[in-house]
C-alpha cells in the first residue's frame, strides 16, 4: 500500500483508466448538499491564490484505487475502491470548466484542463477510451454523453434529469457567470486562474493497492464512523496552547472568558440549510470574516483563525480572548432579545429575528463589523446602515432570489467599511449595496417587487416562518411602525406564533366555484398570492375555513368576530372575495412590504443576464391544458418507451393507468418508481417534451400583457 497526497494533476495526468466497478453504488451527490459547497470553496480558493495565496489548496478527501492487470494498451489501469463520488464530480468540474473556457475564449487553459479528462486521441485513444474515469453501472452513458459533447453542450440532448448531466450542467453555469463577472479583458486571466486552481490547487490523500491486498478491509477503515473535532475545538486547544506559551493563568481565562462557549446557547446546533454546526463554530466564523473582510467557509474556520494569529492580528491571545468574550456576550444578548414573542425590539434583534426567520445566517459578519466599538461607528449610523443591509436581503428574500453569494458580498461589503471613516458606514454601505448589478447580488427594485409579488404563489415559494415574517411586518406597517407617527396600536404585532390562513381556502371547489377551466387555473393561480394570505391567533377548523364569504356564518363573519389584526379588520369593506380583491390586496400588502424595507430613491438596477441556462419560470401542467396547448385527449409517451402512455384529462391532470396526476413529475415517478423530472420524461406523439411547450404559453402570456398595457 502506498500512500501520497497528490493534486489532481498528479493523479489524473498520465494516460490511464480508472474504473468505477459495477457495485459501486451510482452518483447521488446533487447541488445543495455537494455542488454548490463544492463550487463555493473551488471559486474561493481560486480568488485568494490569485490575490495573495498563490499557495493554498483545499482538500477534497481521500481517494483508493488498486492496481488492476492492464489490457488498454500504455494506459495503466486501476479500480476505484472508495472516492467515485468526489472523482466523478472534479472530473465535471473540470471538463465543464473546460467547456466554458471555449466557449468564453480562452483557448489555453481548456487545453491543460482537457488533459486531465480525457486521454489523448494523438495516442490513439477514440471516442470512449478518451475518458480517464470509466463507469460500469447506469451512470456510464450520461458521463460519456457530456464528458464528449461538442461545444456548447446541448444538454437537452442528453438525460437531462440525470444528476451527472444536472452536475456537469450547473458548474458549467455557475464558471460562465463567474467569468463574465470580470470585465472582457480579464476574462482569460480568470480562466487560468482557475484552471490552475483546479489542477494544482486541490488534494487528495491517494491509497494505492497492490492487486494482491485487501481492499474492502482498507475500505471498511476509512468509512468508520467517529466523532470528528469541530472548528470550535480545534480553535480552543489552539487558543490555549497560545495562552501557556504566552504565560497566562489558563485556568482563569477559561472560567471568566471561554467559559461562555460552552453554555447550550453556544453549543446548540444551528441550521446552515444543508448541514447543522453548533453556534459557537458559527460565530467564531462570522467573527472571523468581520475581522479579515474575507469570505470564509465553515470547515476553513481554524486554519484561517491560525493564520490572521499568526501573522496579521498584532495582538497577544488574551486580548484576543477578551475581545471574543466581549462581542460574544453582546451578540448573545442580542440573540435572547431576538427570541422574544411580544413587545417592541431594537434594530439589531429586530434585524436577527427576521434573518433567523428567513434562514439567512450569512449576513451576520456584517452585523459584528458595524457594531465592534474598535471600529467606532456611532450607533445611529450602525443602525442606518443595518437598515439598508436588512433591505437589501428582505427583497432578495421576498422575490427568491439566491442567497449563494451573500457571504461574499458580505466580505466585500466589510472591506469597503474598513477604507471610509465610520460616520460614512451607512452611506457607503447604501452606495456598495446600489451598485451591485449581479444576478446573485443586485438589489431588486420597488418596480420589480410589485411586479413579481403580483404573481408570486407566495404560500408555497416561502417556508412558513419566513412567510409568516413578511405578513408580520405588513400588520406592523398597519400599526404605522414604518413612519415617523406614533405606533396605532403601542405595540408590534407578536412574532412567530400566529397562524398563516388562506382567506380563498385552498380546498376552495365546494363553496366557491367557477364556470369552466380557464377560470379554475386562474382561481388556483390565485389562491397561494398575498394578498389572499393572513395571520389569526388560532387555526380555523377546515369547515369553517372552506366556508363561503358572505353571510352570517360565512368566512368574512367569522374573521371580523375571531381577529383583531389590523389586516383582518380592513376585510370588512369587502362584499366579496375574488381574483380582483386578492390582486387588490396584494398590491396594498406589496406597499406595505416596500415601506418596511424601502430602496434609495431612484434604485432600479435591471441585473445582467446570465450567460447560460435556460428559462426555469414555474408552470402548472394544467395551464398548458387550460390555454390549449396541449389539448385534453393528448397521449404522453414515457422517454424512450413508447409502451409506456398516459392521457391529458379535461382537468389538466395526467391519467396513468387510472391514476390522475397533477405534474409531470409525479406521474414521471409512478411509472419509474423513483424521483425523475418529468416535463423532460413525457413526449407528445411527435417526440417533443412537454417542457418545450412552455415557451408558446410564455409568448402569449407576454402578448396578452401588452395588450392590456395598451
């Protein structure tokens, strides 16, 4: 057994074949939990050797393989043991970079990153024998399909719900808009940055078997299951080895300053969406970016920590310690205040209950930045600044734009603080914040806030406590706690206890029905907007909730008898509850969301495009039906099995063998029996998917708008 640490130019360079054997288990890893970390750290750790780390690298894990006896010529041949996940997906990585380096121009370092994918055709290596991972199982055809594709890769010509096709197609994506974020002329000196990044900037730990060993013996080794140290620990045994050497009472130290870290606040897990990390481990990263102005992953917590010790904080570790202490007992505080149900909150704990509803933890750094007293910002301009920041990310919150990129703007946004003087903290931060023009950046304005929460099914595109937030603020801003006039009612409405309700009830087909289908999708495309949300203090029961609007003991009654919220009591001038009242409602709701978290006067920044990627606008089947696109009566056809049908009913479902469907989706998954994208699995009788469909009911959309924009 031999055991190296090699970059993937080491291990990938020489002609060979690394074979994934057929009982390995096939790619499972998708975006959220592999991807996007994936991306995040390769993006990261190719700006900060291009800036001032030409030598850091990030390691990926390990990876055994074992000798096999070589038919393929002069290619060495060797069994991937244990890895097939991360090498698969470095091997997207890389190929897909090399792609959009093409397609982008730059030439030279697609050539070096094709290298360590594919064996060299001058060799004699054609068509599949050019791939240096080899899969045995399912997943070969799609790998082969992509890893060969000409450029640019059609990827609606190939398995397109396959995760290996849904890999290769989002690092393609995201290394597109990464380099169109430099300006043209820098756009090869990105491309070889990150082409170095990728083949010298990354580790593996590398076991190789003789063919002779036990390999399942080696494998069974490395996937035990342990208890790993957290960042938070291996940063206090760093802090306190760095306290003996400095001469300190440790045994005091501990007890009147880190002491602390270990209550259950601080030990308590928090949710970063994908993964959970105890709180302490969190905040000593968020820390830690307010101090470097640097974006900072989660498992890169200590070594960086070690590093800004090291060599650029300038200070002894107990003042270090206190300082931690200091900024921690604060935001603790802060955190408590956060929790609690009832009653006015200042701007800070106001700012963290939202944040925390919305599940948005990577914003806080800012929050340490502007409020450490050794930056010396005057508290009335932290809170302006704060303001902004809160808008800024409520807005991209409200209209579900992506969170991807807010930790790094987060340390930009720092760096920018660190160059003006603290009485300019708001202002610049209102300028930083304005200028951003990026997709995952830009901040959206009072235009396009009325125009996508207008049709935003905003019940289902929210988790319920971020919901539950946003009508929070709206009653707030009925009770006039958005202007400068005494509050109507002394107090904010209370906070993460109310209960969310349809006024239009979901189950609306018994006691609210319409003529004919048309008018039923419009009904449903109704039914989950804004203005057709509210808050009581207590569930309805489903019978009354289902209820009819008028009468005594109908819906609207039961309301005014049941709720004293400001947003209930103005249901009474309606007589009637339809689409126009909802869309009359949502309006209102809209202005009252845009006052809570307002823009700069004048701010409509339209963000670039992206450079890749198709529409994804979110379409219910039935409106296909409804708009007579796809007529009911229309025979499916399942991908590449014309034995397997469904029918479009007169609904706008799907009828499987006697079974009704109301997505593609979910009828996709009755016939395959796991989960697979469905507008891309159903063909009409001539052969076209059901999602190419989409764009004829886009135009007419857009055709009817105008018109009534005339």
């Amino acid at each position: 057994m031999e055991t190296r640490v090699q970059t993937p130019l080491k291990l990938f360079n020489l002609p060979q074949y690394l074979q994934i054997p057929l009982f390995q288990r096939p790619y499972v890893w998708n975006e959220e939990h592999q991807w996007e970390p994936l991306w995040l750290d390769v993006r990261r750790l190719a700006e900060l050797r291009a800036e001032r780390a030409p030598d850091a690298t990030h390691f990926l894990g390990a990876v055994v393989l074992q000798e096999q006896a070589s038919t393929m010529g002069d290619a060495e041949v060797y069994s991937l043991i244990d890895g097939q996940q991360r090498v698969t997906t470095v091997q997207l990585l890389m190929n897909a970079a090399s792609t959009a380096f093409r397609v982008a121009g730059a030439q030279k370092p697609a050539t070096v990153l094709a290298k360590l994918t594919l064996n060299d055709a001058d060799l004699g290596f054609e068509g599949s024998q050019q791939l240096k991972v080899q899969h045995s199982n399912d997943d070969g055809d799609p790998f082969r399909e992509v890893m060969l594709a000409e450029d640019p890769v059609d990827y609606s010509g190939i398995d397109d719900g396959h995760l290996i096709t849904r890999a290769h197609r989002y690092f393609f994506d995201q290394i597109s808009e990464w380099l169109s974020d430099a300006d043209s002329e820098l756009v090869g000196s990105r491309a070889e940055a990150l082409a170095n990044t990728l083949r010298l900037g990354l580790e593996f730990v590398v076991i190789t078997l003789t063919r002779e060993e036990n390999s399942q013996a080696i494998f069974e080794t490395l996937n035990a299951r342990g208890t790993p140290l957290t960042q938070a620990d291996l940063i206090k045994n760093f802090v306190f080895q760095k306290l003996e050497d400095e001469g300190v009472d440790t045994r005091k130290t501990y007890d009147t300053q880190w002491k602390l870290f270990e209550q259950k606040f601080w030990t308590t897990d928090v949710s970063l969406g994908r993964y959970s990390i105890p709180r302490v481990s969190l905040f000593l990263n968020h820390w830690l970016v307010s101090k470097t102005g640097e974006e900072i992953s989660t498992r890169a917590t200590f070594p960086r920590f070690k590093h800004w010790v090291e060599y650029e904080a300038d200070l002894s570790m107990l003042d270090i310690v206190e300082t931690l202490h200091s900024q921690a007992s604060t935001y603790q505080r802060w955190a408590r205040e956060a929790d609690r149900r009832d009653g006015d909150l200042g701007v800070v704990p106001l700012f963290l209950y939202r944040t925390q509803a919305a599940g948005i933890e990577a914003i806080k750094p800012a929050v340490f930045w502007l409020y450490d007293p050794a930056n010396e910002v005057p508290s009335a301009i932290s809170d302006a600044a704060l303001r902004w920041l809160e808008s800024w990310v409520m807005r991209r919150a409200l209209l579900r734009r992506s969170m991807t990129d807010v930790s790094r703007t987060v340390a930009q946004l720092i760096v920018e603080l660190k160059a003006a003087t603290p009485e300019q903290a708001d202002v610049r931060t209102r300028e930083f914040l304005s200028a951003l023009s990026r997709p995952s950046t830009y901040w959206p304005s009072d235009r396009e806030l009325r125009t996508e929460i207008g049709e935003l099914p905003m019940y289902s595109a929210h988790s319920k406590s971020r919901l539950r937030m946003f009508l929070e603020a709206i009653e707030d801003d009925l009770r006039g706690y958005t202007t400068d006039r005494p509050s109507r009612t002394g107090a904010r409405v209370s906070r993460d206890k109310m209960y969310i309700e349809h006024l239009l009830p979901q189950r609306w087909q018994d006691h609210w029905p319409v003529p004919d289908l048309q008018a039923e999708v419009a009904r449903d495309n109704h039914v989950h907007l804004l203005g057709n949300l509210t808050l009581l203090t207590s569930s309805l029961n489903s019978s009354v909730s289902n209820r009819a609007w008028p009468g005594e003991d109908g819906k609207r009654a039961v309301l005014e008898r049941h709720d004293v919220l400001l947003m209930n009591r103005k249901l009474r001038g309606f007589e009637s509850w339809d689409e126009k009242s909802i869309a009359e409602r949502t309006e209102e709701a809209t202005s009252a969301l845009i006052r809570t978290w307002p823009a700069p006067e004048g701010h409509d920044v339209v963000p670039t495009a992206r450079t890749s990627g198709s529409d994804t606008r979110y379409v219910p089947f039935r409106e296909l039906v409804a708009a007579g696109i796809i007529p009911p009566g229309t025979e499916l056809f399942g991908r590449g099995d014309l034995s397997v049908r469904a029918t479009v009913t007169p609904e706008g479902n799907i009828d499987v063998n006697g079974r009704i469907w109301d997505s593609p989706s979910g009828a996709a998954k009755a016939i395959l029996g796991h989960s697979s994208n469905g507008w891309s699995y159903w063909r009409t009788r001539d052969g076209r998917r059901i999602n190419s469909y989409k764009p004829q009911l886009f135009r007419m959309q857009e055709a009817t708008e105008r018109e009534e924009n005339l």
